[in-house]
C-alpha cells in the first residue's frame, strides 16, 4: 500500500516538475513581452500546486497526521500572482502601446493605464 | 444589533481570519483557534474605515460551483498552453488583446473576475477602461478573439453576476 501512495506523491510531483519548466522554457521561446507575462502564471498554478497536493498527500498518507497549511500557499499565490501580472501588464500598455493599437474601450472611449498624462522624459529602454 | 455590527463589521473576514490562522498554526488547538478569533476580531475592528462597505454573497452552492469550474479551467488550459509552448511555432501563434463589455458593476466580483482570468493559463487581464465598464485581456494563443469573450462571459461572469449582484 506504502508503494501506491509513493506512487501517487511521485506522480504529482513530476507534473509539477513538467509545467514548471514549461512555464520556464516559455519565458525563452515566448518573443513578445505580454505573450512572456503568460508563462509564470502557468507556473504558478499547477507547478506550483503540484507539489503542494504532494505534500499534503505526504503528510497524510505516510506521516500520518493532517497537514493543510499548503492550501494558505495556494491562497496567498492567488490573491499576489494576478496584481503583479496586472502591474506588469499596466507598465507595458503604459510605456509600448498606444491607444490606436488597443481594442475599442467601448463608451468609455480609453483604458484607465491611457487615461493618465504620459511621462514624456524618461529614458527609453525600448530598444533593448 | 447596531452594536453587533460596530464590534464585528465584517463577520465574513472574522471566520476567514481565523481559519487562516489556525492553518497556520498547523495544529487545531484551542490555543490557537482563541488566538485567531482575537485576530479575527481585532484586525476587521481596526481596518473597518478602510473597507465601509460590506460585500454580499447572495448564492453559496454557486461559490463552490465557480471554484470548481476554475480549478478545472486551470488544469484544462495549463495542458492547452503547455503544448501551445512546447509544440507550436512562434510564428504560427496569434496573440490578441480582447476587450471583454463587463455587466459586473461591484469592485469585488470584477477584482475576482480579472484574477480568474490571469490564473486561468493563457490569458491575462491588463487593464480596466477609463470608467470600469471593459475588461482588456491578453490571450496567448486567439485565432478568434470572439470567442474567448463569449466563453469567459458564459464561463465566469454569469456564475459571478448570480453570486454578486
């Protein structure tokens, strides 16, 4: 039995292992920078979440005692990990889009990020 | 009851509080479930003027339906993205922004609504218009931009509309 549950923590652990480094080796392949933004919030999920179900499943199966202090990672990488891509996301609207090259914002005419006065003197880090 | 309300003004975040410490604890004690209850009670009392209004949830089984669905979304659209990674040609992927017409109009169901979309692999939620009314969204991989609309207003907010509003 001992030899099944191994075989189950294993097997979460290297899914966990496959799409952490596919969200790695998205950020190489990836060229623009909103489509690179896409690949650490796939590492945070299921790469992430993998090895926490492990854990749980190596605490109860083969400890013996209940353990769910994991489930507040996973709490704490849902309420972080979409303001920080929101932030991100924001920065590139606001420093390499224009409005003309965004979808039409509807009745409110523009995004938020493009509602603000642009900053005009600050040096450009774009060619890079 | 008003003075109910004044000493706990969000009876919500009090049971969140202190289950979150309890979690953290790791050992269900009663010395740690009468300390996350002083939390619980202390930190709503000293936020409150930050925070003077109070969300609703109008449909509980529907709560646990929508986190159902999005765990499953998640897992279905990592497998989707990771062979959009792995297999598919830079050149042949399409990326696109989506605007997505919100009918959602409170700040908790849309700040839940855009987190759905970026923990859901391949799209990410970028910015609000000028007014909150449209949700701008990046998608990795959207031949046809239409459809992911439709989908994420089907999948998500029409589940968040009956829990919110």
């Amino acid at each position: 039995m001992t030899f099944l549950f191994e075989l189950l923590i294993a097997f979460f652990l290297i899914v966990s292992g496959i799409f952490g480094f596919v969200g790695s080796f998205g950020m190489i392949k990836l060229k623009d920078p909103m489509s690179r933004l896409h690949a650490p919030t796939k590492a945070t999920t299921l790469g992430v979440g993998g090895v926490l179900l492990a854990s749980i499943c190596h605490s109860v199966l083969l400890e013996g005692k209940l353990s769910l202090h994991e489930l507040l990672i996973t709490l704490f990488l849902f309420l972080t990990a979409p303001i920080t891509a929101l932030f991100i996301a924001k920065w590139h609207i606001h420093r390499h889009e224009q409005p003309q090259d965004l979808p039409d914002a509807g009745e409110d005419e523009i995004w938020a990020t493009h509602a603000v006065e642009q900053v005009e003197d600050v040096p450009d880090h774009s060619a890079n | 009851m008003k003075l109910l309300h004044r000493i706990f003004p969000h009876p919500h975040l009090t049971i969140l509080l202190t289950l979150v410490w309890i979690l953290l604890a790791n050992a269900p004690s009663l010395n740690s479930l009468v300390f996350g209850l002083l939390l619980g009670i202390i930190i709503p009392f000293v936020t409150q003027p930050y925070w003077p209004d109070r969300p609703i949830l109008r449909n509980w089984p529907m709560v646990v339906e929508y986190m159902l669905v999005v765990l499953w979304d998640i897992v279905m659209a990592n497998i989707a993205v990771a062979r959009i990674i792995l297999f598919k040609r830079d050149a042949d992927r399409q990326p696109n922004w989506v605007c997505i017409p919100l009918e959602l109009r409170t700040p908790e169901a849309i700040t839940v609504l855009a987190g759905t979309i970026t923990m859901t692999p391949g799209t990410v939620s970028c910015d609000l218009s000028a007014q909150g009314h449209n949700l701008l969204v990046h998608c990795l991989d959207a031949p046809n931009p239409d459809q992911v609309r439709d989908q994420i207003k089907s999948r998500y907010e029409r589940r968040l509309k009956e829990i919110f509003e």
